[in-house]
C-alpha cells in the first residue's frame, strides 16, 4: 500500500486535547509518522498556517481537525477516522463493519457536542463564565439523562469481544479509551458511580491504555495534559 509510506499532517489547536486527539491517537496507536502542524511551528505560526488553510484550500474545512495526506485534505473527526481507518489497520475489512465503526464514532461525535455545550451552553464566543448559571442547568440535565443514555448506548455497541470491532484494536477503541478519559477527568463523581454499569468500556479502555504505542504516546509530551480550554473541562461546581 502506497498509503502506508505517508506522512501525515495534522492541523489542530496547539494546545488542547479537544477533537484532535482521536485522530493523535489513532496516528499513534499505529506508529503513523505524522506532523502535529499547529504544536510543530509554534502558535505564531502553526495556527496561522492552519488558518490560513480554511481560506484558501480548495474543499477547505469548516473546523480544525483536519488531516492532510498527500494531495487530500479531510475534516470532521469522524471523517478522518473513516479515512484512516484502512490505511493504519484500525478498522476490519468489510463495508458492514465499516459502516458500524463510523456509525459509533459519529454517535461520540454528538456526544462530544454535548459534553462541550455543558460549559457553554449559550454560546462558543461567551466564556464560561459569562454563562454559568445556564452551565449548571444545563449540566445538571446532561449528567442524569444523557451521560446515562449515551455511555448505556456506547456500552452495548461495543459488544462483548476483546475490541469494539472483535479480536483486534480499531479506532473506536482509541475513541472509547478518550471519552473514559474525558468523562472521568471533566465528570469524576459521576463516572465513579456510573462505571460500575460500564464494564465493557472500562476494560477496553484499560486494554488501550496498555497498548505500547498508546502508552508510550501518553507518556510523553506529546500527550497534551487536559485543561479548562478543551472540549473536557473540571468545574467541580458543575458536578454537584
Ligand atoms: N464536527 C466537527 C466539529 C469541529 C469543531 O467543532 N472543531 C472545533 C475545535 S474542537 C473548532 O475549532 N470549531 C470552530 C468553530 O466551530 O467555529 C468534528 O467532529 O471534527
């Protein structure tokens, strides 16, 4: 495969985890070499480049992340993984199963709307703290109707084999592993109840966390820590 020889390029915000890591970890996971552009070239001039990207590309994207490979350049997260999948080997070979995969990681996709709007339930350009008392409203719905909806969903389509997809690792395992890791960052009382009736996606979670490209990727500076910029933010208030 003239793919496997590619060196991608990953156009995402500096410096949070936020979108781009499920992409990061689906380049990791498979020792992809790949330049994080927007953290490579500094803020001054990584996210300009990006920007700069929107305007002028032709099919230029909305949003960051977007992957450049070869002459394609590719939006939406889940579009990326989609695009990824066969070339990195973290997705099966039948259009079932690919269907499937994208289908789970455009349902996390809406999940990760949901997770963001908690701290900015009125709108992006206002900060949190403009809109906290909506925040709190809002997360207080999210945390007893949806979290339980979307993590129960998540919980059976990821089945009872050793991955997601069967005996071998695929991206949505990557993905599976992240939302763990958000939730019990942003949400950490909630998860700790919670995790009891997600089994499945604790142990994969724990599977992907011992893999050793991942570990070694989470070890490493690479792995941006999370912070109050990205998509899973801690406001302990929030979580009451
Ligand atoms: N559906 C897109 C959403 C992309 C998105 O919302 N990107 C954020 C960062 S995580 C952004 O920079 N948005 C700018 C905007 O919406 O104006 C995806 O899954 O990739």
């Amino acid at each position: 495969m003239a793919a496997a020889r590619t060196r991608y390029a990953l156009y995402y915000w500096p410096t949070i985890q936020g979108r781009g890591e499920f992409v990061r970890l689906a380049l990791e996971e498979a020792g992809a070499p790949y330049d994080d552009i927007a953290r490579q070239h500094g803020a001054g001039k990584g996210v300009p480049a990006m920007l700069a990207l929107m305007k002028t590309a032709r099919r230029a994207p909305f949003a960051p992340p977007f992957l450049r490979a070869g002459r394609s350049l590719v939006a939406q997260t889940a579009s990326i993984l989609q695009f990824l999948g066969p070339r990195l080997g973290l997705v099966p070979a039948g259009e079932a199963e690919r269907l499937w995969a994208h289908q789970i990681q455009l349902t996390i996709a809406d999940f990760l709307i949901e997770v963001h709007d908690t701290h900015h339930p009125i709108a992006v350009s206002l900060y949190y703290e403009d809109q906290r008392a909506e925040a709190l409203r809002r997360t207080g719905h999210f945390l007893k109707e949806r979290v339980p909806k979307h993590l129960g969903w998540l919980e059976q389509a990821v089945g009872t084999g050793r991955y997601a997809l069967g005996a071998r690792v695929s991206y949505v395992d990557l993905s599976v592993f992240q939302v763990v890791e958000g939730m019990r960052y942003a949400f950490p009382r909630t998860m700790k109840r919670m995790e009891r009736k997600l089994p499945r996606l604790v142990a994969i979670h724990d599977r992907v966390a011992e893999r050793p490209n991942v570990a070694a990727y989470l070890a490493s500076p690479r792995r941006i820590a999370f912070n109050e910029m990205g998509i899973f933010r801690r406001y302990p208030e929030l979580e009451t």
